[in-house]
C-alpha cells in the first residue's frame, strides 16, 4: 500500500512539471492557465504574466497573474513562458472519404485535426456523411473541431468516374432547385467549382440571396473575377485573380492558370506575359467588393510550382497518416503531372506572382482566411495548416496578419466572433497553448503544449494519443 501511495505522489508530481491538465474537468469546476502571455488576436500585442480562467466550457476571467485570484480549487496549468491565443480555423478542408474507395474515416481525421490546433474547420464539399461528422461533434460523441459544411459543389459538368460529389447544374432551373435543396437539407453554405455557366452562376446567386445562404468557392472563365466580385460571392484560390494580369481580355481567350486551367500547358503559356503592374487594381476591385478571399496558396505552390522531390515528401511528419490506396493514387496523378512540367522560369514567376498578390491584398485590407484545401494530394488536415501559415509568412505578411488569417478572420465572416476568434472575457474556451511565441516566428505554431477545445484540456500525451488512434484508423499496419 506504502509502494502504491508512493507512486501516486511522484506521478503527481510529474504532472505537475509538465503543466498538469485533468481531461474531463467537472463542469463545476475551473481551469486556471497561470503565469501565461496572451496573444488575444483583438490587436497586435502580446500580454505577459497573465491568468486565464475557464469554467464551463468558457474564458470567464482573465488578467495580470498578480491581480487576478485563482479559486481554491481551480485545475492548474502552468502558463509560464507559453503563449496562449485563440485555436486555429481550417477554412478550406475535405475529407479522404472524397478519395480513394470512398471510406468514412472522418471520426479520425477529426482527431487529427484537433491534434493539430484546428478547433474549428470549414469542409469544402458536402455529403450527408458530413452532415452527420458535424453532428457527433457538436454532441461530442466525437473529439474533434467545430465543422462548418459547404454543399455538394455546384458545377456545370462532371466528366470524372466514381462517387459524385456534386449538385449538376446546367440549367438556371437546375440551379434554383439545388440551392433550395442544400439549404433544406442543413448545409451551411452553397459551394461552387466547375464550369457553371453565367445564367446558372447568376441563378446560384440569387436564389441563395432569397434563401439567406452564403456563396464560397472557385470562379470559373465561364463566369469571370469582375461578376464574382459584383455578386460578393466568397472566393476560394485566388481564382481568376491571375487572369486579370493577361495583357488584355483576348490574350488566350482571357484564360490564364486560375482553377482548372493549371493542368494545361496552354495557359502556363501565358506567364512569362502577365502584367504585374495590374495588381493594384486587382487589389483595389477587391477591396472595393468587400469579400473575404482564402488563397490556398500552399496547396497551389507545393503541389504545381515548387518541384519538392519524392523523398521530402515521405520525410514530412504527416505522410504516414494518407491511406496506402490514396497514396497510390496522388503519385501517379504527381508524375503524370511533373512529367511535363511547365518550364521552371514559368513556375517560378507564378509563385512570385502568387505571393505578391496576397501581400498586397493584405496590406490594402482585404480579410484574408487560412486554408489548406487538404488532402489533396500530399496534405494533410491539420498538419497543413501550419504550412499555409508559413505560405503567407514568406509572402511578406507579418506573424501577427498570418494569425489573423486562422482566427479572427475566420471567425468574423462566419458570424461566430462574439463566441470565437479571439482571447477575450465571455468567449468560447478554444485555444491552444504554444511553448514558442509565434509572433516572433510564424512557424512556432507547431510547437503546440496544449489544445483547449470547449474548455476541455488535451496535453501533449492526450495530442500524441489522438494522432496515433487516427493514424491506426487510416493506416491498421502503421506502426505508433
């Protein structure tokens, strides 16, 4: 009995070294995160020597650790020399279960997500599947982020085989009926990829004016930047941004490397001729519309423009987590791709370009949103967020303007900013909790202690459990 007590007080104790969390925390009971510099995202600053109170599931306190108390009983996470701010938004994610065989592995994608930071994440394409992912996260049956569901994508043609993930809408009646039945149906938003006609485009727009739903997704040559920005529609990619650099609106019939257009050798063509003294104006139209825009440039560069070898790729911390199949598949789809790749002047003018235009966007004002457009290809959920940070770092954005790409942003165009987004009295309980400060260096937002989602604690064991179980779940013969 002596050995046994023995051993609860040094285990005590080790907790305690490492920042002691208690996963289930009554809800009559508080957390206190002691001695922490905040980084609440309502501003540009960073509070040293601070607590921060959570009770049910909520920040109910937070101030100088000298002037605020911490109650009697309070669970102790120590805070000093960690930096807490708001958890991360995904705003442009899928699921494998686009992928491959079709399997639902969502549960473990989710945990990856949350592994991750990601406390709250947008899915891009919808499906009932998803549907019922959003509802055994928000009735906790699942550990995960809160989910936002786009619908079906809306497109004008689906020439691929297998599954379809998509509303065909090739006529305005076409359209009328699919908006009305995704906003029926629950889903949070209507989607928009693929070779929409400008009559079905203008119909998706109206009908989800009349329906109260908003519009996100990619801009099509069929529809063109100067309607997409008139209807305010959300836009995904940057997409036919680089075609308003053409020379003029004949040059390869107005069709540059926006969207679909990357895969052809005819419109990588015209990059050596695009006119970057147009951007202020892009960025001027923009601004003037008022949207948000989620670049997805990490996705875009890593997977088109920087010719990253093989063996980087299987170097990366989250390759072990892509299904065997889907492996497969996004190496095949790869060389077919790098086989005849554009020239590498070509490619490297198109990340330049890319990388100017986000800048400027930002620097005008322009509300930019973080998302990873993951797993597609050799992403994957959580893990690339962290890359489109960086992708927006390098492009010349402070750590801070990067941030709020992840958090405020995010949380104020989807009408969530008075409970998420940032670190402040009365909001949700959603934060991560760093070892380094990322406003020093963009990249400390891998260097996660803690996760805190709906005020329950997840350590670094509970963090490394998480991806493990997902990891089992999306490769059985991985080893841990």
């Amino acid at each position: 009995m002596k050995k046994y007590t023995a051993f609860i007080f040094v285990m005590v104790g080790m907790l305690s070294l490492s920042g002691y969390v208690l996963r289930n925390n009554p809800s009559d009971s508080t957390t206190a995160i002691v001695d922490v510099t905040v980084i609440p995202m309502t501003k540009d600053v960073s509070l040293e020597h601070y607590n921060v109170l959570i009770k049910d599931g909520k920040i109910t306190a937070l101030g100088k650790t000298a002037d605020l108390k911490i109650p009697e009983n309070a669970k102790v996470i120590d805070g000093k020399g960690k930096f807490v701010l708001p958890g991360f938004f995904d705003m442009h994610a899928h699921f494998f279960y686009e992928q491959g065989d079709n399997v639902n592995t969502c549960e473990a994608e989710l945990k990856l997500m949350l592994a991750n930071g990601l406390t709250t994440t947008r899915i891009e394409c919808g499906d009932s599947v998803y549907l019922v992912a959003r509802k055994n996260v928000r009735e906790k049956k699942w550990k995960g982020p809160e989910l936002f569901v786009s619908s079906p994508q809306f497109v004008g043609d689906w020439p691929w085989p297998g599954k379809m993930f998509a509303m065909l809408c090739k006529s305005p009646e076409d359209a009328i009926a699919a908006v009305k039945k995704c906003k029926k149906q629950g889903y949070d938003e209507i989607k928009i990829t693929f070779m929409v006609k400008r009559e079905v485009y203008d119909a998706i727009i109206k009908t989800a004016r009349e329906e109260n739903i908003k519009v996100t997704g990619h801009v099509g040559p069929l529809v063109k930047l100067p309607a997409a920005l008139q209807a305010k529609q959300q836009i995904e990619h940057m997409d036919e941004f680089i075609d308003m650099l053409l020379p003029d609106t004949t040059y390869n019939h107005g069709e540059s490397v926006s969207d679909m257009n990357i895969w052809r050798k005819r419109a990588w063509n015209t990059v050596p001729y695009l006119d970057e003294k147009k951007i202020p104006d892009l960025v001027r139209q923009v601004k003037q519309a008022g949207i948000y825009v989620t670049p997805t440039n990490y996705f875009f560069l890593s997977s088109f423009a920087d010719s990253i070898s093989k063996e980087t790729f299987m170097k990366r911390p989250d390759y072990a987590y892509i299904p065997k199949k889907i492996l497969e598949e996004r190496w095949k789809i790869r060389e077919h791709y790098w086989k005849k790749a554009p020239p590498l002047a070509s490619r490297q003018r198109y990340i330049q370009i890319r990388k100017k235009m986000t800048f400027q966007l930002s620097e005008a004002g322009v509300k930019l949103m973080a998302g990873s457009d993951s797993p597609e290809w050799f992403l994957v959920q959580g893990f690339s967020i962290h890359d489109e940070l960086e992708t927006f770092a390098s492009a010349g954005l402070s750590p801070y303007s990067a941030l709020l790409t992840a958090t405020r942003n995010p949380a104020e165009y989807l009408g969530i900013l008075s409970t998420k987004g940032t670190i402040e009295n009365g909001k949700d309980a959603d934060m991560i909790l760093l070892e380094n400060n990322p406003l020093l260096n963009i990249s400390n937002t891998r260097t996660i202690f803690a996760v805190i989602k709906n005020g329950l604690v997840y350590n670094k064991t509970d963090l490394y459990k998480l991806k493990n179980e997902a990891k089992r779940s999306l490769n059985p013969d991985s080893p841990d």
